[in-house]
C-alpha cells in the first residue's frame, strides 16, 4: 500500500490528538444530554470507534450506510444502503462522518434524519474539503480542513482499498488514472 501514497498528511499522533481534542469538546457540549453517535459506513468506521473512547459521557451509538462515490468521482445521487436500527425522538443525534466534499451526502442525510424528529441534530466530521462544497452544508465539528486532493487511509479508501492505513496520505495520481 505504501508505495502508493504521495504524501502523507497526518500521522498517526496527529489524528489522535486531534480525535482526542473533538471528544473533549463534544463531552462538554453534551453534558447532561441524550447524545447519539450515528455514523456513515464505511469510511467513519474508524474515526468513529476513536472518538467515542475519547468521549467522557454516556452516549448511544448506530450505523447508517448511504453510497454516492465511486471511484474518485462523486456521482451526485446518494442512496440508503443500511438504515438505523433505532428510532430518533428524543435524542441529541450527532452524525459522525469521515470527510465533508461536495456535501451532498450530508445534505441528504440531514434532510433523512431531521424528518425522524431528533432532539437535535449536528455534525462531526473529520475532515472537511470546503473547496470541493457543491451543498451548502456546514459541520458543527471539524478535525482539520484539507486540501481538494484525493486522500486515503484511516476508514478512507479508494475502490475499497487503503481504509486500513493507520495515517492519512494522498494518493498518487498514476493510481487512479489522474
Ligand atoms: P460528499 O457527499 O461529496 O460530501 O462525499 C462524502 C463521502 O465521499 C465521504 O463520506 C467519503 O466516503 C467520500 N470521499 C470524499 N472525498 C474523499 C477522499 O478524498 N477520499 C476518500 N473518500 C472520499
Ligand atoms: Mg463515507
């Protein structure tokens, strides 16, 4: 795998501080709350197992699975693949994303999530690509904003590959074709 990647981002220290410092903010944002972790398969799997160990208070957790990439290219339209398994009402549901680029994954989800009528609803994302916004959406949370390259590594792949490099690199071009 390594020969593949350009450059790497964020170590492996980096990404736990960083993982370390959201849940610090999120318990003191949650205290006294029903909080509930929903996170998007597959790509937040990793992000989202880190930082409920960094989060100091008792909070729920579900998975959801929505797909609107293929390849390096987002294809625009965004499907439910694995739905909660829970009901919403009553609980402060923070949705636990991997990375935030055209937003329209989150756009929809959002819209999904809002009708079941939560508490309240944010979102944590570990990464944010603003320039590649096409949905206004915004993220309550935000690790580190990132540039508009292709990254891999830590529960973010390409055609399924990488998620299980422990740091965050950018992919060489020639890898996919680019
Ligand atoms: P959006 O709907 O365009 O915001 O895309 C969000 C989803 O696309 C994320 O949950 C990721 O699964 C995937 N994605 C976006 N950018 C990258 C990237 O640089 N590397 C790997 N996956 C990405
Ligand atoms: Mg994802």
């Amino acid at each position: 795998m390594k020969q593949d990647i350009d450059q790497i981002l964020f170590s492996e220290q980096e990404l736990a501080h960083t993982v370390q410092y959201l849940g610090k903010q999120i318990s003191a944002d949650y205290e006294g709350k029903n909080l509930l972790l929903v996170s998007v398969l597959k790509g937040a799997v990793v992000f989202m197992t880190d930082l409920m160990r960094a989060i100091t208070i008792p909070c729920a957790i579900d998975f959801m699975a929505v797909s609107s990439y293929s390849g390096t290219k987002s294809r625009g339209e965004v499907q439910i693949l694995k739905d909660l398994g829970m009901p919403l009402e009553g609980y402060d549901v923070l949705i636990v994303e991997d990375i935030l680029d055209s937003g329209r994954t989150l756009h929809y989800l959002m819209g999904v999530l809002e009708q079941r009528r939560p508490k309240s609803i944010r979102i944590c994302t570990l990464f944010d690509k603003p320039e590649a916004r096409v949905e206004p959406v915004q993220a309550d949370y935000v690790g580190m904003i990132v540039p508009n390259a292709f990254i891999v590594g830590y529960g973010l792949d390409y055609n399924e590959k990488y998620r299980n490099l422990p740091y965050i690199g950018i992919l060489k071009p020639e890898v996919y074709g680019g």
